[in-house]
C-alpha cells in the first residue's frame, strides 16, 4: 500500500537532525525548517536532493503545508506520520 509522509518525518526516518539534513541538502537550517512546515513552494532541484539524501521516493513525500495535510488525512481517517 502507498503511503505518504510530511518532509519533517522523511528526515526523522532517515535519522538526520534539521542541521545535518540541511548540510546535506545545501541550505540553512532555518530554510530547511521553514520547509517542513510548508513545502509548498520548492524547487524541483530541492525535491530531488531530498529524494537523494533521504533515500525516499519524492512521490511518498508530502510537499505543501503540513498543517493542512495533517487535517486532510485525520478527515480521512487515514493514519499519518508526521
């Protein structure tokens, strides 16, 4: 069965903290975080890195704000990994 994750919980499953990720990923530690809370509007290039690194199919990574996609699955009823 597909699932799909916020970018927040594909970094934790990868065992990265914030500041490791975003060493990897080449970006501040504060981007990065702002990325976790809404993703909406990142570059292709971004998505990929994160694919790379964390070693995760871009398609099972949520990428939008994660405020709404938490509501979206508890309407749902869908189980989430946030």
């Amino acid at each position: 069965m597909p699932f799909l994750i916020t970018l927040e919980a594909a970094r934790v499953n990868a065992g990265y903290t914030v500041r490791e990720a975003a060493k990897l990923l080449g970006v501040h530690y504060q981007t990065l975080y702002s990325h976790e809370k809404d993703s909406s509007n990142v570059s292709f290039s971004f998505i990929e890195k994160v694919e790379a690194v964390y070693k995760i199919p871009k398609i099972h990574i949520f990428f939008g704000n994660k405020s709404e996609f938490i509501r979206i699955m508890h309407e749902e009823k869908i189980r989430v990994e946030v």
